[in-house]
C-alpha cells in the first residue's frame, strides 16, 4: 500500500509540471514532447521514464482523437 501510495504522488506531481509546462509551450506535438521531458527528467529513475512514456502516449492519442473528431467542412442538413 505504502508503494502504490507513493506512485500515486509522484505521478501527481509529474501531472502538475506536466500541466505547467503544456500551459506555457501548448499542447501540441511539441508542447507536449517537451512537458513530457521535462516532467520525465525531474522524476529520476523508472517512474520518470514510465510518466514520460506514458504522457508521449497520451499526447499522440489525444492528437489522433481531435483529428478524428474535427468539425464537418459542410453544415448537415437536418
């Protein structure tokens, strides 16, 4: 328990820099590779990586997602 506790926090504070950073770079591609290194680095050792490999997932499914998602170029006709 005390374990799981501790993943949860440090991937909460991994969580508020990433936030951080996103709010000043974007949340785009770039923005997004550079909160998640920056959050992956100040979280040194296998949780760093684990939060950085999973915040470059989530940045390129949301990516996907909105792309999928886009507004019709045509209004429908009801």
């Amino acid at each position: 328990m005390k374990n799981s506790a501790i993943d949860y926090a440090v991937g909460l504070a991994g969580g508020v820099v990433y936030a951080l950073s996103t709010a000043f770079t974007g949340s785009g591609l770039l923005g997004g590779l550079i909160g998640a290194g920056l959050a992956g680095s100040i979280i040194k050792g296998t949780r760093g990586t684990a939060i950085a490999t999973i915040l470059g997932f989530q940045t390129i499914i949301g990516a996907a997602s909105q792309a999928s998602t886009s507004a019709p170029s045509e209004p429908a006709v009801m």
